[in-house]
C-alpha cells in the first residue's frame, strides 16, 4: 500500500474527499480504490468507478439524501 502523505489530496466517487488524519485512512482509501469497478451512475448516468453494490456517484447520493428527485 502506499504511504500517507498529509500533503495529498483524495478524491474518489465512492466518498467524495477523504479527510486523511493517518495511514488507517490511506489503507481504507486504497482499498476503495481496489474494490472499485468501472459503472454508470444512475443519477448523471457518467461512467464512475464505484464499489460493485453502489449504484450512485458520491455527488448523485449526497443530492438523494437532501431530497433531489433523481
């Protein structure tokens, strides 16, 4: 796994941004990575790479929760 670095910035479309606080996190992170497949969102319908029993892009989810009808 790759180190941790607090300089770096981690985004992905299962979660959104990670708030890395140590190497825990890192590992986490880059096991998402690794589990994740390439899928179309059924929100925005882009191609995004999410956890195989995810079916929508950390933005779609988020908008889901807040009550957006999509």
């Amino acid at each position: 796994m790759p180190r941790y670095n607090p300089n770096a910035t981690y985004v992905d479309d299962n979660f959104g941004t990670y708030e890395m606080e140590d190497q825990d996190d890192c590992d986490f992170y880059f096991q998402v990575q690794a589990e994740s497949v390439e899928k179309e969102c059924l929100g925005c319908e882009r191609k995004v790479m999410l956890r195989p029993d995810y079916a929508y892009c950390n933005s779609c989810a988020t908008k889901r929760e807040q009550g957006w009808d999509i």
